[in-house]
C-alpha cells in the first residue's frame, strides 16, 4: 500500500487544449479519437482483438458479442469492457463499463449516464478551470519551492563540507593524540619500572635485615596492585580477575567464589580505580581477608618509608595520571569521529538534498497524543500522561526503486501488546514548509506520518495536460 | 491511538484475569462443565431406570385442543400436570408444570409467533394402565402409560419417539428454604452416591403414603464459580427429560458449538450446552457454549425426519446418545436438562426434512426477508479509523474494481464506546460520509452494544436510569458490569415498554448522524460482562419478576428484536432492517442475520464455517456468516483467498478482522490476490438474484437456503454425515477448497439419476458419485443441479444497487429427460411494499419440449421492472436449427444463438424479453 509515491500534485502544468476536427457524423458512444478508425461505420464490425467478425449494428447494442469488449464501448454490456470519457473542457479518462448507467456520475461531462434516472450535470469546464487555476497557482509555488529546494540542497553541501572539515580536524587531534598516547605509554611504564626497582631494592634490604616470613612491607601503590589484577588492562577490575588474582588468606589453594569476589568489590561486577581504592584495596591491605596469589603479607604500605621510594612512586602515578587524561581525550575523539562517519555514511538523496533535516524535529498534535519525527534518528508519540513510546529508529528509505526518497522507514519501536514492534512509515511531500502534516495508524502500531518539504519537490517532467476534445 | 487501544486491552486482561491469555486459546477454566454445574451434576447424576413418575388416568381430562393428566412423584409426592396438544401441522406439544407451584414458574414468551393453532384429539382406547389417542392420519397414535409414566407417538406399529422411556423426568419443586443458614458449595462426588442411594431408598418406599422429607443437596441454595457466588433465593428448579428415537442413527441442531454437522454421542464426557456466552477465542470440535443457543435437535434416517424444539431459555445442557437399541436397532437417546423454567417440548414429526422446516417455522416464524444488498458483500474490520479512512477504504474498492455494499464501524467509532455517539475527531461529519457512501449506492454499519456506559452525562444512559429500565442486582439496584466502555449497564430488553423505548432511539432526530443508508450490528448481546460469571450476567440478577437464569438465553433476542423494530419504525414502517447479532435464540431469524463470532485466521476455521452455519440453517436461522479471513489472528494471502471463495457462497460474507491484526483489504496482497479475491466476489454479485430468491423462499416457506445435502436427498445414506459442502437452495452444490496448498478435492454429487454441470466449464457429471476435481488458486467448486434454471445478473458493478435494472442471464441446466425449472423473483429491494402493495414479480421458468417459456406465479401482484433477459445458456443441450421467440402479445421473431459442441452449451443471443412478461423461446 505504501510503494506508489506521487511526484506531487505538480505534474499538470500548462492546460493545453487541443482542437480536433470533426471527422465522423455518426456518433459511437464511449470511444476516444484514437479509436475512431476501429468503428468506421462498413456491413460489419471486427472485434478489436480480431477474434470475431459481427454485424456493425451489434455494436453498442447493449449485448457482449466481442471477449475484448471492443463491440459495447458505449454501454454496460462487456465486464471486461472500458467507456471513454471525452470530458471536453477537462481531462478524459477511460472508466470501465460497469460504470456506465449504474445510477452514478463518473464523467464530469455526464456521458456515462445516458440512460440513467440519476440527473448528471455538465461540470467539465468549471472542474477545467478551476484545475487549470489550481495548476496555474501550483506552477507559481512550484517555482518558489524548487527555488527554496535549492538553497536547502546549498545548505546541504555546506554542511556536507563543514561535516568533512570536522571530520579532517578530528583525525588530526586524534592522529596527535596517538602520538601523544605512545609517548605517555612509554613514560608509565618506564616511572613504574623505577619504582618497582626501588621497591625490590628495599624488600630485598629490609628481609636481609628483617628475616621474617610474614613481612608486611610491599612496596606498592593502588595503582600498581590495580594495573597488576587488570589482567585485560580495560581499566577495570572484574569479577573474573579477582577470581583469577586473589585468593583467601587462609587457604590459598582455594578459589573465590564469584559472589565473594562481588563482595570484595564493593556489590559491582566491575570496578575502575576509584572504586578500587575505595573497596577491594582496603580489603588488600587490611590483609586478613584475601591476598594476591602466590604473595604474601599486605601491600601498599612501603612507600611510606622510604622518600626515594615515595618519590618514584609518585612519578609513576602521575605519569599513570598523565596517560589516563589522554586516553580519555582520544576516547572521546574517537567516539565523536565514529558518530561522525555513521551520520556521514547516511543516504541524503542524490544531492544531499536531505541533509538537513538531520538534527532537527518535527511535531505534530494529533488528538490526545503529541508525534515527534527526528529524520534520520528516531519517532515518537508522547501521550497525555506524559508517557513517551518509541514508534521505530531510523531504518532505510522505502520508496519504489523509481523514486526511493519518497518514503522512510523507521523500526523496532517498543513492541506491541501481543504484537510486533511498532514501526513508522513516513512519506515525503511536497510542500513550502518542512513539517509534520499527519499521522496514522491504518493497523494496529504501524503508523504513517506525512512529512512536508520542499525538497520532495520535483520540477514537472511531462506536462498531462487539461485539454479538450470533440 | 495504540497505546490507549493497547492499554483497554491490558485492562481486559487485567479486569477479567484469566479470561484472556497469552496462549491464544479459549481458556476452558473460566466456563463450567457439567460437573461445575450444580443442576447439570444433580440431573447427570441420575441414571436410566424405572420413572418415580405415575400418570393419575382417573385426573385425565380431554378438551377439543388439549388433554390434561396429574403426574404424580411417588417419592415426594408433589404433582405436576402435563398438558398435551396436537398441533395443526403434524406437532404434538408436550407441557409439564408443577400443579401447584408456590409461585410461577418462567414460561418462555414472545418466541412464539402465534399461540399454535391445535387438532381434535381423540381417544382411541383406554383402561387403567394406558391412553391411546389418535393423532389424525390413519394410524398415528399417541400412547400414554401411567406406571410408570411415558408417552409414546407411534405410526402404525411403528414406535418413533418415546417420551421418558428411560425415566430421566426429574422436575424440582419449587419449595420453601428449610433453614436460614447458606449451605456451602462442596464438592459433591461423594455425595452424590449418598444421593443414589437415598433416591433408591425412596422407590422402595414408594408405596407409602407419606412424602419423603426431601435433604437438601448441595448448591441448591447457592453456589460459587471461581470467585462469584450465585445466590438461589428460589432454590433448586431444573427440569430433565428423556427421548428416544428408535432407528435413528443421525441427529443434528442444538447450536451454537464449533463442532460438525452431525452431532456426537456425549457418553464419558460433557453434554452440549446451550447458555449464551462471550467465549474467547472459541476452540473447535467442542460441546462447549457459543454466542447463541436454538434449542431444537433434529433427527434424522431414511424414512423420517423429525424435530424437538425444548423452548426454555434457562441454561440447558443436552445429551446425547446413540447405539443399539434393544432388538439391534439404532437408537438416539436424546435428554434435556434446564436450570428453572417449565418443560414445553414440541415434538415435529415430519416426515421429511422439509416437512420439519414448515414445522418449526409455523411455531417461531421464518427467516427475515433481508434488503437486497445485505446478501452483497460486507467490508468489515476493528477499526476503520476515521471518515478519510473510510473514504479511502471505499476509494480502494473502486480503484481495484472490486464490488461492495456495506462498510462497517466497530466500537472506535463512538465517543468512549457510548453507543449512538460519534467520535468527535474522527467522525466529525457522520453525515457527509454516509452521503458520501450514499452518492455510490452504498451503505454502512455502525455497531450499537446493549451494555450501556453509567455516565450522568450520557443521554441514554441516564434516560434508562430514569425509566428505570435496567437490570436489577439481586439486591435491587441497577445491574452494573464491565464491558467496553468500563462500568456500563444493561438495560433490560424483556421489558416491551423499554424495547419501544430502545426502538425509538434509532430515530433519525435521535440518532444523531444516522441516515437512511446506516444499519446495525448487536455485538456482546449474551450478554457479555467481563467481571461476570463465565463472562455474562449473574443469574440472580432481576428482569422485572424474572430472575436472569430464567430468560439468559432470550437476552440476545430481544435486542436484535428491538434494534431491527427501531429501524422499521425509523422508515414509518416502509424499510426493511439489516440487524447483525451474535447472540440469539429461537426464533432470532424473524430479526436479522447471524454470525459466528470471533473466529481464528486458521484453516480449521474455515472449515467449521460450513457445519456452524449448516447447523444455524437447521434451526431456522438462514441468515448466517463467518468472519472472511478469521478474526483474530492474521491469515495468509492463501488463507484469506480461500475464505474469500468460501464465504462468497455463504448467506452473510462478511470480513472483519481484529485490531491487533495487520490491515487486510484485498487488494494488499499483490495484484494476483486481488484478482482471485476480485473474482470471488463478483461471483457472488452475479448470483444475487438467486441468494435473493432463496431468502424470498426461506421467508415464505422457512426452507434453510444453506442446506446440508441429506435434506434435498434424504434417502441417500450417503449425504448424512457430509460437512465439507453443502447446498444452495436446491440447485447449487458448493463444495469449497479449505485445505491449505490443495491440489485437488473430492466432491460427492449426490442423487441416483441427478446430473450435475461445472457452472464454471460446464462440464457435465452423473449424481451419486465422488468426484475428484483438481483445484488451483482460482478454483471454486460450484455445480448446478441439471433440472434447474439459475437467472445471474452478470454485468458486475460498484454495489448490488447499481445493478437494479441490469439485464438477466439464464443458466438452463437440462436434466437427463431434457427438462428444467427455476423462478425468478424481483422486487425494490429493499421496503415491505412486496408485502404490503404486492409489488414483486414471481415467475416461473420452465424448459420442457424444447420450449423455455416464462409464466406468472402470482398473477395478482405487480412489479414494473426495467431488467431483461440478454442471454439464456442452456446446458446439456443439443443444436437446434433455429430458435424462436414468442412474445406476450403472440409476435414471433428469430433469435440468434450459438452453438458449441465441445461444451454442450447453446448461448441464445439477446431474447431482450422484459423479465416481468409472459414468453416462450422455441427450439426447432
């Protein structure tokens, strides 16, 4: 129901009325000129389709003797038969037969109704101009809305090109910022190796001197004891990890279980370092809980001693610190780079026309229920209770491959009651305004909005005019 | 929009808890089986034997229409009196009353269409042990035996029905509570073999003079089903009958139930049951209730049709029986069991089906002679959303040259389901759109439930308040349930005064926005109450004196009688009505037509469509229709197509849909469905003139118009149990694809000596035989009956009005001896004027001799019509050398024809005879 668009109500431009001579006197009912020659008045007439030869006046007698139909042009008779409308002073069109005398005005010139009691008026000429006012008008608002089509198809383009300047200067940061996370990287690691170096240095010292088995000198920070359970380095501990790193004091042998493990961290499954310090860190180093695999004692309380050790300590942390601030700039680049490319990789129309509807939206009101279309994001219906509910995310143009811009599609909106989920259609229009003209829901959570805009505008590529004929 | 739809759904979700699910099948537990019904467990408990019941002969009184006689319960001693009539017509009517009941007992009114005209009885012999009475012919006869008690009609020394012979009469004295205290509701298997025994105790004590005191059993006084207590103020009151039908092995009737034809034996599980309810998403091949409820079962073997008609309106459950009787002859044990009311059987003896139909329709009256366009088709659906809606649907059918009649408005359509009422914003112009269906010869259906929103601002409701004319609780204030509309109303339509009331409504300046070409649709009229006990009303609500379990089952009839009295007296008297129920009982077919609620997009549905209106056209109710495509649930184009073919040959072809459902107009399933579905339609507007000239039959004579083929060939065994066709009137036989991805069906013509012609190749078949037909999409099996003459109006419009004047074709389908006949009745269409004015034409056609000639049937009525006759086909014919016509006035002319072998067709061109006249065609 939804693949034959219209090009607009544009395409009857200029009236041009032909005048055709009078070349027969006898009138055949519901025949164009073009078929004139098939019913030229001889003995006998032949079915159109060749298939039978009749008497001429069996023609338009109100009895099917032709399969095409061809004989009963004027009449009821023939169901696969077509009655021809001359509709002079407006525009003729065929009707099929069925409808001529069924009590019923189809040709505005009446002709159908020849035998009928229903009293059929003449109103082709009025109908004629008031078309050809309608067409003369259109033709002007045709002009200014191509006209206002063009400068949003320029606005386009400078949005096409601000969008792919953004996007050079975005890979550029991004490119610097890479470097910048190399260096940085290298940085860390190097201020960490220094302070783990100090630290074996002085464990080694202090358990020469201090031959105790149950030491209690680590010398470790959060961070390191964090980077060191980060197994993935995602800069977040997990569950898995801690299952994985840690073990009970008593009994190292046994594993925690993962509700443990939650316990440790806090009731989260996954923990950045802030939290860390906060929750698994004070269990570390209160040390009677768990401990780290294959270690013994409580870390993290070294660096206090020694100011060599606190120093260097410091140093990694900040070079940690530094590397962070920077993985956190590239990241957000980088996620404004990929939103960029996805709203670049959409389909605007041939010309971009359409671009510039993206970030906007448009509403309408229809009854209780306030609509929203963001083009190219998302619909929704707002009720009066304030409730909003997806009507579908952008999918894909839907128009027939002839004119596919005609028609969006939105999908997988909230599902139904019993149902799929909802989706919109939206069909483009021509218009001077960009705006929401209507919605629908033919069935049941599938709507159908109707979105005006110039840039559905066509400019007229023939010209059906209103014409006459005899 | 869907939200709020979405949102009333979950509420009847949630408002009735379990009555929807989720697994889209009826929910069994929220409607009782027997067991769960305490009368039906009480009766069922009871078993074959010797009757406690004694005919007093020595009260027997015998008037000219009636003979009267006590019948005495040797175990209580309370006296009943049965009052027997023979009926004008070959009917014996069968009455049993308390004799002195302490108050009156509900005795159905108004189904009745006149009080039955009775015969002379007589009494052939009598002594103290039997009454034998004549009833009329050479040797019927009725005989009445006292101990213990039963009737038996006899032909000859033939027994065809026997009364009581199993001894299943139970009939429970109305009686005084013993004590204040409630007894609860318990479960009653153990209880009941303490029953047994106290009963058997009580035979062998028959002989005493003292009544029994009587223990009072459980759910007597009250009783409770899932959370709704069923308050008994009056106490128990059911009433059971057995019959037996010696040598019948085929009984069919009792609607509604989604079952087959023929009805099954009810050994080892439920009984049918009639008791009109709202079920939801109804399960097929089941005994459980439906919408509507005609309790009339009709029987049938080679010899002999008969019918009983049970007219009680109480919840009645059915059993039935059949298997060997005794000397190795089949039998149908048939018992009846009802809540409250009185017994009044009618028993109609036939003898053949045909004689049954004339019957049953002199007692309840016959199908509604409908407008014209109401056999057209019916585009339906839940909701068209708004006039543009409506004007684009309509649009639709036009530009995909598809005819159509009437267009329909489901609950949407009103301002919050406040019936009468327009939505504002969607229906703003009710009136320029009904012009607008109008100005294409078009009509429309709005729906108008009898649930009725309490709202003080809503003019009819807080008029019924006033008048006081809605159902009362138990405890005297208005009954209030939830339907649609939230908490809503019912007004009671067993009161005339508030039927006048309701008619008046439907008044042009009442209704507002209603113009002439608007008709309606009854839904939800068993009626359905969502917070009810199985989805309907308490039965101890009041209608006036009545409590609700007295009259449940009439509900649905009064108020199609009222909705279709509204429309008449709106026209001064001079339209003819189309009302649409789905609720009905005896005598619903006076009022409109029927169909068989929310079906299922499901093949199995489709199916069934045919047995379920087969069934409704048993019992006199013609005027029936599935929902094309299924309500609920979304078919397939193959589906949809296969209905549209099936349901252009059913009496109301109607699609509907739910409104969850995808939208399903014909022509959204590309253009090769729209074509078939476009073929299937126009195939029913060209037989118009034949559907019309069967519901004129049906009107004057009760005949069903959609047949099962044992009534047209009763003696061939054969046709008994087939429900996968059936017949139009007489002569077309229909036997429509409902397999999915068929290739082929098998149709049996019947008839030893019939021939049978293909309408669509003409192709000729020999009766009595099963014939393959290979099918493809576009395959609809239709034959007509050689012997008969079929009039189509073939040139196919916009509506069945546009049509009006069209010209006729004639189908002269030759029997083996060269023969054929067939009528053709013309008409407005659409007012009484037939009646009143006798303005129709009525003809007979006849082919005999070579000679097709046209003669009156009713020389004294007038119809001047404008159609004519442009072609006659004759089928099976052999190539004359001319043809002649011989006009009303005696001039000859010669006709031209045609003719071709392969076929056996001779196609006579243009006779242009008026339809209304006197001619003769010649062959030579």
């Amino acid at each position: 129901m939804f693949t034959n668009c219209s090009l607009g109500h544009c395409h009857i431009i200029v009236a041009v009325v032909l005048w055709s001579i009078c070349v027969d006197s006898r009138k055949i009912r519901g025949i164009s000129l073009s078929y004139k020659r098939f019913y030229r008045e001889r003995k006998s007439f032949l079915c159109i389709d060749g298939s039978k030869m009749i008497p001429f006046d069996q023609v338009n007698d109100d009895y099917c003797d032709c399969m095409d139909g061809s004989d009963e042009p004027g009449t009821a008779a023939c169901p696969t038969g077509r009655f021809y409308c001359t509709n002079l002073g407006y525009r003729s069109h065929y009707i099929p037969s069925s409808r001529v005398n069924d009590g019923i005005c189809d040709c505005c010139d009446a002709s159908d109704e020849y035998r009928s009691q229903t009293p059929c008026q003449n109103t082709c000429r009025n109908l004629g101009q008031r078309e050809r006012a309608e067409v003369e008008g259109q033709t002007r608002v045709l002009g200014e809305r191509l006209r206002l089509k063009q400068l949003l198809i320029e606005e386009g383009v400078l949005t096409w090109r601000e969008k792919q300047a953004q996007l050079r200067d975005l890979q550029r940061v991004s490119d610097d910022l890479q470097t910048q996370l190399d260096d940085l990287r290298k940085e860390e690691a190097r201020r960490k190796e220094e302070a783990d170096a100090l630290r074996e240095r002085e464990i080694g010292a202090r358990e020469t001197a201090d031959n105790s088995p149950t030491s209690h000198y680590r010398p470790e920070s959060p961070i390191s004891v964090f980077k060191e359970l980060d197994s993935n380095r995602d800069g977040s501990i997990t569950v898995d990890e801690v299952q994985a790193k840690l073990s009970p004091v008593q009994d190292e042998e046994h594993a925690l279980s993962e509700d443990e493990a939650v316990a440790l961290l806090g009731g989260a499954h996954r923990v950045d370092l802030s939290r860390f310090e906060e929750t698994l860190w004070t269990s570390l180093r209160t040390g009677d809980s768990v401990t780290i695999k294959g270690r013994r004692g409580v870390p993290g309380s070294l660096a206090d001693e020694d100011p060599n050790i606190k120093a260097a300590v410091s140093a990694a942390e900040k070079a940690s610190a530094d590397l962070k601030r920077v993985e956190d700039a590239y990241e957000t680049v980088y996620m404004e780079i990929r939103d960029l490319r996805e709203k670049l990789s959409i389909d605007y129309g041939s010309e971009r026309e359409f671009l510039f509807l993206h970030d906007q939206c448009f509403q309408l009101k229809v009854y209780e229920y306030i609509y929203e279309l963001c083009p190219f994001s998302q619909v929704t219906q707002k009720s009066a209770s304030g409730e909003v509910v997806s009507l579908g995310k952008w999918g894909s143009w839907a128009g027939p491959p002839e004119n596919p811009y005609c028609q969006m599609r939105y999908e997988s909106g909230e599902p139904c009651w019993q149902g799929p989920t909802r989706n919109t259609m939206v069909m483009l229009i021509c218009g001077t305004e960009t705006a929401l003209r209507s919605v629908k829901e033919p069935s049941k959570c599938q709507y159908v909005m109707e979105l005006q805009t110039p840039v559905s505008c066509q400019p007229a590529l023939r010209q059906r005019g209103v014409h006459s004929e005899l | 929009m869907a939200s709020f739809i979405e949102r009333m759904c979950l509420y009847r979700v949630l408002v009735l808890s379990v009555f929807l699910s989720i697994t889209q099948a009826v929910d069994r537990s929220n409607f009782k089986t027997c067991d769960q019904s305490a009368f039906c467990s009480r009766q069922r408990a009871m078993k074959p034997g010797q009757s406690s019941y004694t005919a007093l002969l020595e009260t027997l009184e015998l008037s000219d229409s009636h003979l009267t006689v006590q019948l005495l319960n040797n175990n209580n001693k309370v006296l009943l009196l049965l009052e027997l009539y023979r009926l004008q017509g070959n009917m014996t009517r069968v009455k049993i009353n308390e004799l002195k009941p302490i108050k009156p007992r509900y005795e159905v009114p108004d189904v009745l269409i006149t009080d039955p005209p009775t015969e002379l009885m007589s009494v052939l012999a009598q002594d103290e042990h039997r009454v034998v009475l004549s009833l009329g012919g050479e040797d019927w006869r009725l005989i009445l035996s006292a101990q213990p008690f039963r009737l038996d009609i006899m032909e000859g020394p033939q027994v065809l029905l026997s009364l009581n012979s199993r001894g299943l009469l139970a009939f429970e004295q109305l009686r005084i509570r013993k004590d204040t205290k409630s007894q609860t509701d318990t479960e009653e298997a153990g209880e009941k073999e303490d029953t047994e025994k106290h009963d058997k105790e009580k035979v062998s004590e028959g002989e005493e003079e003292e009544a029994e005191e009587e223990v009072d059993q459980p759910g007597m006084w009250e009783e409770t089903f899932k959370t709704h207590a069923d308050t008994k103020p009056n106490g128990p009151s059911s009433i059971s009958l057995d019959f037996s039908l010696p040598g019948v092995e085929h009984v069919y009737g009792i609607p509604e139930h989604a079952d087959g034809l023929k009805l099954k034996n009810t050994d080892g599980g439920d009984p049918y049951r009639l008791y009109n309810l709202d079920v939801f998403q109804y399960e097929l091949f089941n005994p459980m209730a439906l919408y509507g409820a005609v309790p009339v079962l009709l029987s049938h073997n080679t010899h002999r049709t008969m019918g009983l008609f049970w007219l009680n309106a109480a919840e009645t459950w059915v059993d039935v029986s059949s298997g060997q009787g005794s000397s190795e002859v089949p039998q149908t044990d048939v018992r009846w069991i009802s809540e409250s009311g009185i017994i009044d059987v009618f028993i109609m003896l036939g003898p053949r089906p045909n004689d049954v139909f004339t019957q049953y329709s002199s007692l309840t009256g016959t199908q509604a002679f409908p407008p014209l366009s109401s056999l057209a088709y019916h585009q339906c659906r839940w909701n068209y959303n708004d006039q543009e809606d409506v004007s684009a649907v309509d649009q639709g059918f036009d530009e995909h040259d598809i005819p159509y009649d009437f267009i329909w408005l489901d609950i949407e359509h009103t301002d919050g389901k406040r019936y009468f009422t327009w939505d504002n914003n969607k229906f703003p112009q009710p009136k320029d759109m009904l012009q607008g269906l109008l100005d294409k010869r078009r009509k429309m259906v709005t729906i108008v439930d009898p649930h009725i929103k309490v709202d003080s601002s809503y003019k009819i409701h807080t008029e019924i308040r006033s008048r006081g004319y809605y159902i009362k609780n138990k405890d005297g204030g208005d009954y209030e349930g939830w339907c649609w509309p939230g908490n809503a109303g019912y007004p009671d339509f067993t009161n005339p005064e508030m039927r006048k009331w309701w008619a008046s409504m439907f008044a042009y300046d009442q209704y507002e926005g209603s113009m002439e070409n608007l008709y309606t649709w009854n839904d939800m009229n068993e009626p359905s109450v969502f917070n009810g006990p199985e989805v309907t009303m308490h039965k101890d609500a009041l209608h006036g004196p009545w409590e609700h379990r007295d009259i449940h089952n009439l509900y649905g009839f009064y108020v199609q009688m009222a909705t279709a009295e509204g429309q008449i007296q709106r026209s001064g008297g001079l339209e003819r009505p189309f009302v649409l129920t789905r609720a009905f009982f005896a005598g619903s077919q006076r009022y409109g037509a029927v169909w068989t609620g929310d079906n299922a997009a499901e093949w199995g549905h489709l199916k069934m469509s045919i047995p379920m209106c087969l069934s409704l056209g048993l019992v006199g109710i013609s005027f029936c229709g599935a929902d094309v495509g299924g309500f609920f649930k979304t078919p397939s184009a193959e589906l949809l197509v296969r209905w549209y073919q099936a349901g252009a040959y059913q009496p109301f072809f109607r699609a509907h849909a739910h409104l969850d459902t995808p939208r399903r107009e014909p022509w959204l399933f590309g253009p090769d469905n729209t074509a078939l579905i476009r073929e299937a339609v126009r195939q029913r507007y060209t037989l118009l003139p034949y559907w019309y000239l069967q519901f004129y039959h049906a009107q004057r004579t009760g005949q069903p118009v959609m047949r099962p083929l044992w009534v047209e060939y009763p003696e061939d065994i054969a046709t008994f149990s087939i429900d996968n066709e059936f017949l139009i009137g007489r002569d077309l036989l229909v036997h429509p694809v409902t397999d999915e991805r068929s290739s082929g069906v098998t149709a049996y013509l019947p008839g030893n000596g019939e021939v049978w012609y293909d309408v669509h190749t003409f192709q000729r078949h020999d009766g009595a035989q099963n014939l393959s037909i290979p099918v493809t999409m576009s395959s609809i099996p239709v034959f007509q009956r050689g012997g008969s003459i079929i009039c189509r109006k073939n040139r196919v419009r916009r509506s069945s009005s546009c049509m009006e004047n069209d010209p006729y074709t004639l189908y002269v389908a030759l029997d083996s001896q060269g023969n054929a006949e067939g009528e053709i009745y013309i008409d407005d269409g659409h007012t009484f004027k037939h009646k009143t004015d006798k303005q129709f034409i009525h003809r007979r056609l006849s082919f005999t001799a070579n000679s097709l000639s046209s003669s009156d049937l009713s020389p004294d009525s007038q119809f001047p019509t404008a159609s004519w006759v442009e072609q006659v086909n004759i089928l099976g014919a052999q190539k004359p050398d001319a043809v002649t016509l011989t006009a009303t006035d005696g001039g000859e002319s010669s006709v031209e024809f045609e003719f071709d072998p392969d076929t056996a067709v001779l196609t006579l061109r243009k006779p242009g005879v008026n339809a209304g006249v006197n001619w003769t065609l010649h062959l030579r």
